[in-house]
C-alpha cells in the first residue's frame, strides 16, 4: 500500500477523476476547506467548530465511524448553534474504528465515487476521520478523497511527543500529491523547539492558525475562542 503511496509521487495523473468543486451556479466566493489531522483525537473537530463559525459556514463529515449517538456533527450542533447545516454523512458506522474495518464489520466497503460535496451556497467545512493515511477501503486512503474533492487543506496538529515526526510526514504526504495546505492549525500549546521545526517546513504561503487550549468546551468558550482569532485570509 505504501508502496502505491509512494509511486504516485510527481504522477499528475493518479486515475482520479476531480470534482469540479465549483459549478457555475455556486456562489464563486464560496470557501471550501477540508480539516485534516497528523492523526485521531488531535482537535479536528474542535478546529471546525472554531472555523465553521468563524467563516459562518456548513458543515459536513464524510464518514463517521462509531459515536453515532454523539457524531462530530452533533458536536459541532452544540458548540456553534442550532443554525448552522450539517450535511449528511455518506456513510455511518457502528464501529469506531478506522473506516475500512469499520465498514467491514457491517459487510460493506467504502466507494469513493459515493461522496458528492453538498450542494450550497455557503462556505464548507469537510471535516476526515483520522490522519491523511487512514483507509476507507483496501485501495484508498483519506487523502485519495481529499484529492478527488479537490480542494484545500487545513492541517490540525497538536502537541505530543512525536508530533513532529506526524507533521512533518503528513505534510510531505500532502506536498507529493500537489494538495494545497491552505493553514497549519496548531490547536493548544507548543514547545517553541517543536512549532519552530514544524513551521519552517511549511510552505511561503501557508498561513498558521492558531487554537488555544480551551479549558471547558462549550458553545460560549468556542465563541470566545472564534472572536479571539487573529483575523484569517
Ligand atoms: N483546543 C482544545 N482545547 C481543549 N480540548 C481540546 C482541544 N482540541 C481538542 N481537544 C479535546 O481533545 C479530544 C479530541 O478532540 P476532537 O474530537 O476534536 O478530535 P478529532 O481529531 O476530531 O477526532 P476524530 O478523529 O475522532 O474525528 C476531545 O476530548 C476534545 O475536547
Ligand atoms: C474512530 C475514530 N474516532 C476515528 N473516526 C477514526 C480513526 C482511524 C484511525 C486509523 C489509524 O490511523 O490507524
Ligand atoms: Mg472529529
């Protein structure tokens, strides 16, 4: 598998055919950010509550594995508002697991060609399940979705040790297959040694967010930390 990963490299044409993100009938200003992570449990789905109020936007999520009864769209409901749009999931599984397993154990497998971004005039936030390698079938990897909507990336990472070495990989994952990292979230504190190694590794145009560590998630303390954000381009 990684093998294949690998051999795509510098491959402009990966057999993937691109969404066109955006139909003439859709708003041309229209943001569409698709919210990655260096791995599971970092803080995507605390960033796209920060950022789906910040660009007052949709919100949807591809794929949930397990948490059904308290899914990141429910999450996202509590913390910025009844108001806001939670598309559909494409697929729901009972299974918190990765993906493919999860998909496996209902005796169903993944299809990319299945996710369609929503229909809407409004900014959206897509928010992964995992990190960029996860798979959601024996051949296909979150990434492989991320190029297929073709569209850019905000990278959540967060402080452990070892989350240098996930940065940097996941960054050079997304720099193989030409993906635009739009913003590097770092989401709570760093050591100045750690975020130091991690941002000079990005590129010139990519711009840094930053996400404090919010003591009590709620939808005052995301509001909060949404009118605290340094404005973003
Ligand atoms: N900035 C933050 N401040 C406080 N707690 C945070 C912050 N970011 C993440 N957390 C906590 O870390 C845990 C994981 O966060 P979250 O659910 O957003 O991760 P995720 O990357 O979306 O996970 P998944 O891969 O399951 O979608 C949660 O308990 C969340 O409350
Ligand atoms: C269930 C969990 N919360 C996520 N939705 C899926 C994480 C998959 C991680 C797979 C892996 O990297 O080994
Ligand atoms: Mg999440």
């Amino acid at each position: 598998m990684i093998d294949r990963f690998l051999l795509r490299r510098n491959d402009n044409d990966n057999g993937y055919k691109k969404m066109n993100t955006k139909p003439e009938t859709q708003n041309p200003e229209q943001r569409l950010l698709f919210v990655t992570g260096i791995g599971t449990e970092i803080g995507k789905t605390v960033c796209s509550a920060v950022l789906t109020k910040y660009f007052k936007a949709d919100y949807w999520k591809p794929v949930q594995s397990g948490d059904l009864h308290h899914s990141d769209s429910m999450k996202i409901t509590d913390w910025v508002g009844e108001n806001v749009v939670c598309h559909p999931e494409t697929y729901r599984f009972q299974l918190a697991a990765s993906p493919h397993q999860s998909a496996f154990e209902e005796n169903k497998v993944i299809n990319l060609n299945q996710f369609k971004i929503p229909k809407t005039q409004n900014n959206l936030i897509i928010e992964g399940a995992g990190g960029l390698m996860v798979p959601l079938n024996d051949q296909d990897f979150m990434i492989d979705l991320i190029e297929k909507l073709s569209i850019p990336v905000a990278l959540v990472v967060r402080n452990y040790l070892g989350c240098i070495n996930h940065s940097l990989l996941s960054i050079l994952a997304l720099n193989q297959r030409k993906i635009k990292l739009e913003y590097l979230i770092l989401n709570g504190n760093f050591p100045p040694d750690s975020e130091r190694i991690i941002c000079k590794n990005i590129q010139p145009e990519t711009k840094i967010i930053r996400i404090p560590d919010i003591e009590d998630i709620t939808p005052e303390t995301i509001e909060n930390t949404t009118k605290q954000l340094e404005k973003i381009e």
